[in-house]
C-alpha cells in the first residue's frame, strides 16, 4: 500500500479521512464476519443440546408412538442444518 499521508515532526502519522473510513469497514466486517460465525455455533450448539434433550425423554418413555415421536423429532433437530454438522 502506497498511502499519502502527512507525518507530524514527532513520528506521528496522519490519515486521510478516506483510509480511516476504509480500514474501519475493514474493521466492521471481520467483527460482523465473526459475530454471525459464532451465532451460527451458538444455535448449532444449543440444537444438538434440543436434540439431546429429546432422545433422553424418549429413553424415558415406553417403547411406542411417543417415544418414536421424540426420537423423530431430535433426528429432525439435528439435522436442520446438515451443512453444520461436524
């Protein structure tokens, strides 16, 4: 980068506007780029916890239409976002 900047006798270094507003929506997008990154982990997480969840109720139950509805209903959480599986 070939920057045009104004530098002060005492070392310091002036940016323009235009490469402060550049470098902060640089700034902006990799917070937001980590933001979404780790909401899509915190759902994924708290989905197999459901997804837990339901299989232990369905562990409880007697071997039937509920139990199978549960254990249908976690193979469903689960796998609502294949793409985030692990």
């Amino acid at each position: 980068m070939n920057f045009d900047k104004n530098v002060f006798s005492q070392g310091q270094t002036l940016f323009t506007q235009n490469e402060f507003n550049e470098e902060l929506a640089k700034a902006k997008a990799e917070i937001m780029a980590i933001a979404i990154n780790t909401t899509r982990q915190a759902i994924f997480i708290e989905r197999e916890a459901c997804a837990e969840l339901c299989m232990q109720l369905a562990d409880q139950e007697d071997e039937g239409v509920t139990a199978t509805a549960l254990r249908d209903a976690a193979t469903a959480i689960i796998n609502r976002i294949p793409a985030q599986r692990q």
